[in-house]
C-alpha cells in the first residue's frame, strides 16, 4: 500500500513539473530589417488619405519573444476623417496583455532561424476598427527605401456563422505608401 502511495506521488509529481516546465520554454522569433519599415507611411490619392504609424516594439508573449512591429492608422475619405490616432495609444511592448490593442502588427519573424526571414515582406494581422473585424492575412512589401505595397486579403477558412462578418475592408488594399516621416508627439 505504502508503495502505490509513493508511485502514484512520484507520478503526480513529475505530470506536474513537466507541464509547468512547457510555459516556460519560450522559442525566439529572429527578425530581419524592421527598422526599414519603422516610421509613418501614406497613400494619398483622389481625395483619399490612408496612412500608418509603424514602430519596433519588443514581443514577449506566452510561447515566443523578439521583436516586432506595432501601429495604427489613419483614414479620410473627400474630407471627412473616418479613423484616427495617436502614436502614444500605441503599445510599448507586444504581449499577452496588449495584443487586443495592437491595431496593426508585423513581423518576418521566423523560429528556425534569421536565414529564413524574409527583409523584403513583413506578415501581418490587422484590425479594422470601422468593421469590427481582425484579419491574420495581410502582407507589407518593400519595394524601396521609402515606398511599401499593404496588402489586406480576408481570412479563409471555416466559417462560423454566429460571428460571420462582411467580406472586405472600410480601407484601401493592395495599394502604394509612401515614407513620410512625420514627428508625431509621443
């Protein structure tokens, strides 16, 4: 009896340790290049401004930390501003406790290896704060020192029909921004 008492703590024990242990493991994300892109972009055309504020930020969250980057963006249409921002809602650090706030995160952030991350094409998950809805499918290429494509595409998948949302985005896609490097106050 003695015995089941000792094997049946020892398994308990070690159940407990590893599983504890896994939290801790944390994998590092290496980045290529993102200061390239730190700064404010804009697409200005037909009465459209569509513009965005980038900024390198430390990511640390449960299973993975490095760097990042985090911002928002603007939006105005014939005059009439539709979104706004200010670069100090913007989060200093991404992590388990602001990813609902991040509006706009990149990164070619890789696991294995720098090697492997790409400087010219960040990925990126956005928010659409007209629409409500939060993408995983968007892309940022560099094209030059101060011009980049933004590119949102709808997630695929399977559907959920409770929490269906309109396809498409209330601002521009597959468009050309141009470096501005406005001073914003922080």
């Amino acid at each position: 009896m003695k015995t089941k008492h000792i094997l049946l703590f020892l398994v308990l024990y070690l159940t407990v340790n590893t599983l504890l242990a896994q939290d801790i493991v944390k994998r590092q994300m290496y980045t290529i290049n993102l200061e390239t892109y730190e700064d404010t972009w804009e697409y200005n055309e037909g009465g459209e401004i569509f513009r965005i504020y980038l900024k390198i930020v430390p990511k640390d969250n449960i299973d993975s930390y490095g760097l990042c980057l985090v911002g928002d963006y603007f939006y105005s249409k014939n005059n009439v501003i539709l979104d706004t921002y200010a670069a100090s809602n913007v989060p200093e650090i991404y992590n388990d406790l602001t990813i609902r706030n991040v509006i706009i995160f990149a990164s070619n952030g890789q696991f294995e290896s720098i090697n492997y991350a790409n400087p010219n094409k960040l990925y990126m998950r956005f928010y659409d704060k007209q629409r409500k809805k939060r993408v995983y499918s968007g892309k940022i290429e560099l094209l030059s020192s101060n011009q980049i494509r933004w590119i949102l595409e709808d997630d695929e998948g399977v559907c959920d029909i409770e929490e269906w949302v309109e396809p498409g985005f209330s601002v521009p896609t597959n468009i050309l921004l141009t470096r501005k490097s406005l001073t914003l106050v922080k």
